[in-house]
C-alpha cells in the first residue's frame, strides 16, 4: 500500500510545487493512516488542512484502498 500512496503522491506533488509548497510522505499505518509533511508555502498556509482534505485525502482514498485518513506531521 505504500508503494501506491507515494505513487499518488508524486503525482499530487508538481501541483503544489507550482505554489511554492511540497508534500512528503512520513509513513502508512496499518491502520489506514497516511502521515504526510507539508513543506515550504503549505507548511504555513491557512488553507492546508483543505488542500490535505479535499486534494490530497479524498484523491488517496479514490487511488488506494484501505486509506482512511491523511493527517499532517509538520
């Protein structure tokens, strides 16, 4: 499952890079967990939570099954 979580994250990736940000995955829990770290203008952007949520989250769960939710690290 992680293979294909990073698989899907590297495809998410250019589209934040556009916006000065990035995305890095941290782990796949068992559990369906998917622990990420944004970085560089998300890290600090009002509008992460919905870009982790509505982009990155819901575009995980439509990939790969058995991913629950996408928390942020930082």
């Amino acid at each position: 499952m992680k293979e294909q979580v990073q698989a899907v994250i590297d495809e998410i990736r250019p589209y934040l890079q556009a916006d000065g940000g990035d995305i890095e995955l941290v782990d796949v829990g068992q559990d369906g967990i998917v622990k990420v770290r944004l970085r560089g203008a998300c890290a600090g952007c009002p509008g992460a939570k919905m870009t982790l949520q509505m982009g990155v989250e819901r575009k995980l769960k439509e990939v790969v099954p058995g991913v629950k939710q996408v928390v942020n690290v930082g």
